[in-house]
C-alpha cells in the first residue's frame, strides 16, 4: 500500500522562543518555591514516553496548587507571550507536553482532590491532578467506580485534555461521553465554566466538547466534573487463546454485532504474550489471545459468558481461564496494562514508536491482518494489543534511538497502518491524541477545510500561539 510522504509526520522544524528573565523574576516573585529553574526539575518536565528526545526542556516549572494559581501562571506568561505547556503526570505518547517552542512547564499534580461526590445523580467533581485509581479508590467504598482505563496511571485532567478512552470504552465509552463539565483558565488568564451536573443540555455551543481533547492547545483545565458508574453486581473475566489471528479477531466482530454487552475485550497477538509472560512472570499460552471482562448481575454475565464462549469455540478458542476474584482480575489485568512496558524492556534501551489507530468493527480483521503480516515481514520487533471491542489497536515499535535507519523502517510502518486504517473509515489515533508525532496524519484524515476551522478556533481563543502551541497541527 502506498504511504503518505514521510516529512509531514516527523517532528517538525521549530524555533524556541525567548522567555524573558523578567518573566522568570515574576514568576519567583509570585509562586516562591512553587516555580523551579533547576535543570534536572525542567528535564523531568521536558519528556514523556514518546519517542522524541531531542526537544529542549521548558525555562521554568511552576507547581499549581489551585485554580488561581493556574491562572497567575497563565496570565504572566500571556503578558510575555511566552507558551504555557499543561503537564499532569508525564504519561503521554505523542509528545504532547514537549516544549518545542520553549516555555513555561505548569504542572497540576497537586491539584489532586476529589472535590465533591454526588452519588445520587452519580457524578463527581474532581481537580485535574487526581488519578484515575485514586479516584477509584475513595469512591469504592460508596459503591461507585470511574471506568475509563488507559493504563497508566494518568490524571484526569490529563485524559480529558487527551479524549482518553482505554479497555473498558466498548461499553462504557470514552471521556468524551463521560465529562459533564470543566473549570478552564483561558488563554489570557480567565476563568470560565462548562457545562453543568445534569445529563443533557441544549443551551448554546457545547464547549465542553471542545475543550476535551484540545490537548492543553486551547486553554488549561483545572476542574472536571465526571459521570460514575454503580460497580456491577457480578465481574468475571477470561482469557481464551486461538489458532489464529484471525479467528480472534472474527469472534469479536461477531460479539459486538450480536449485541453482547461485554464490558472488556483485548486482543495480544503470539509474540506479545511471550514479551507479557516474561515480563509478568505468567505461563499464558504463547498464541494469538483474547482477554475479557463480562458485568452485570450474576444471571447476566452468565449469559454473557455462555453467548461468548459458544462464538469462541466455532472460531477454535481454546484454553479457557477463568478469574472470579479481584487478585486474579486485578493480576490478570496488570499484565495487559504492562505490555507496553513489557514491550520496551524486552529490547533493552529501545524506544517505541506506537500507533493506536481505529476503523469501524466490520474492518477490524483487514486493517490488523494486514499490520502484524506487515510488521513480520520488516524485521522490525514490535508489540500489537487492541481495544479491539470498539476497532482499535496499538503497534508498537521497538528502535534503537540512535538508529536513523530503525527509526524510518518504524516510522514507515506506522504510515502505512495509518493509511490503511484512513481508507477503511476509520481514524489515525483512537486514543492517544495527535500531540506532535500525528501532526500530518490529522491533515490526511480531516483535510485542509477542517484544519483552516481548527485555526480558526484556535485564533479565537488564543491569538498570541502560547498554550502548548506547535501541538496538533501548525499556526
């Protein structure tokens, strides 16, 4: 298949901008020893888990402790015109907290409480340095449970700025459908609200959406206000292995079209279940896998259980195992969560260049197939797990950093899933954002007509280029 020109999806060419020492005086002045200058501060700050390394780190980190913070941050920089980069735990793929243009780091991981719990209209409202189980922890004992589950241990304010979904979003969907409303710092310091507690609105344009999955480009969130789920009567989950990857793939297909309610359903191919045994010190059998989660009542999910397992067993699944308690769903779980991890220690010293494309249930099989033949084929070692429930999957590939060569077999690799999964319908990034590294797969999916209105907004609310700017695509 014919890829897109390389040049557009590689980090582009930038120019740091000046930050003023009378902005660092100010900010000294304001925040104390809530801002820092030192270098191995601003390092932490200046990377994530993408596979850039070669960006300079911010100027100077300032540690927001509440919303006003927040918005001291913000406006002396927009005085000096001098980029505001959100940052929550560090946590992302893509690049998206890298300082390319230089800056200001404005971390909010200790904006971490749950500000309110209303369990009778089951919503919460949260700062943006809250984590996904901490909050999971102090709502459990209420009943309750946030089901959104990238993996990481990621902020909320971080998942909502990124439109995180993970392994539970065939059923229970992604951040999009699950954020009720927002505090946001705008571009020039001010603090506005979106959206409201109650389920559905008509009133006006729908900001909230915006500013979900803006990626920290369109303003700074600093409180979420969050639907909650009752947490199920019943919890079962099951491994099940295949013959093929294809016979995998096509049970799931199947499930979702019949309608089964199943809350989780991963797909690992062969050769990650090796890397995942190893690392998570399990005996899995080493051949194309499905994990699975069934909630509901105890007559539900066993209905579930059954409807599954009869679609597995015509497609030749085998090796059953069961996990009823929450140590076996929890170790079973965190041996999936860790594949990425698993992945990149399993070439020591290697970075991954990942992909987490989406196309619609019925092109699952075409767009995977033909990924893991491609990938084979290359000599190019990888990792492959999917959310293949709702039609995404992740590649991961692994490169020596300071190979030239490795890093454009990769990238070409990447290109061509993401154009294969573009002309199925289907979308380059299910989950993990545009950041820097998609910049030019966005152009190939949304079109310059799309990209002119994304400016366009972009302008309007920040007219000066300084909230987490050269991000998603270029002003």
């Amino acid at each position: 298949m014919n890829a897109p020109a390389p040049a557009t999806h590689l980090l582009p060419e930038v120019v740091q901008r000046p930050v003023p020492e009378a902005l660092l005086v100010a900010l000294q002045e304001r925040f104390g020893a809530q801002c820092s200058s030192a270098l191995a501060v601003r390092e932490q700050h200046g990377r994530d888990e993408s596979a850039f390394t070669s960006v300079p780190p911010p100027a100077a980190v300032v540690f927001a402790e509440s919303t006003q913070d927040a918005a001291d941050a913000v406006r002396l920089c927009a005085q000096y015109r001098v980029p505001v980069i959100p940052y929550g735990i560090g946590s992302s793929l893509e690049g998206h907290l890298l300082a390319v243009q230089g800056g200001v780091s404005l971390d909010l991981g200790r904006m971490n409480r749950v500000l309110s719990v209303n369990a009778e209209d089951l919503t919460v409202t949260v700062q943006p340095g809250v984590t996904r189980e901490q909050l999971n922890a102090e709502i459990r004992t209420q009943g309750l449970f946030f089901p959104i589950d990238p993996g990481a241990n990621a902020t909320l304010g971080g998942m909502t700025a990124t439109r995180a979904s993970g392994t539970n979003a065939v059923r229970y969907g992604t951040m999009r459908e699950n954020v009720l409303a927002l505090e946001v710092v705008t571009a020039s310091g001010e603090v506005i609200r979106t959206g409201t507690r109650a389920r559905k609105s008509s009133a006006g344009y729908d900001l909230t959406r915006l500013f979900v999955g803006s990626e920290g480009t369109l303003g700074v969130i600093t409180e979420v206000t969050l639907r909650i789920y009752p947490l199920p009567e019943a919890v079962r989950a099951a491994v099940c292995s295949f013959p093929t990857v294809a016979d995998a793939v096509d049970t799931v297909i199947e499930t979702i079209q019949l309608g089964v309610p199943i809350a989780r359903v991963e797909f690992i191919d062969e050769g990650t279940v090796r890397i995942v045994n190893q690392y998570s010190k399990l005996d899995l059998r080493p051949s194309p896998m499905l994990l699975m989660e069934f909630h509901g009542s105890p007559a539900g999910v066993q209905e579930q259980v059954e409807s599954v397992r009869a679609l597995a067993d015509e497609h030749g699944g085998a090796d059953f195992q069961w996990a009823d308690t929450p140590e076996e769903r929890t170790r079973l779980w965190t041996a999936r969560h860790n594949a990425y991890f698993a992945g990149v220690q399993s070439r020591p010293g290697a970075r991954a260049i990942t992909t987490d494309v989406c196309v619609p249930i019925s092109r699952l099989a075409d767009a995977l197939l033909a990924s893991v033949d491609e990938a084979k084929a290359s000599g190019v070692p990888y990792f492959m797990v999917g959310h293949v429930g709702d039609g995404n999957f992740h590649m991961g590939y692994l490169i020596d950093p300071a190979s030239t060569d490795e890093r454009e077999r990769a990238e070409q690799l990447n290109r061509q899933v993401v154009a294969r999964a573009l002309a199925l319908g289907g979308t380059c990034t299910g989950e993990h954002g545009i950041g820097l590294h998609k910049m030019g797969f966005l152009v190939d999916e949304a079109g310059a007509g799309a990209i002119g209105v994304m400016r366009a907004i972009k302008q309007a609310l920040d007219p000066h280029d300084i909230m987490n700017p050269g991000k998603i695509f270029t002003v």
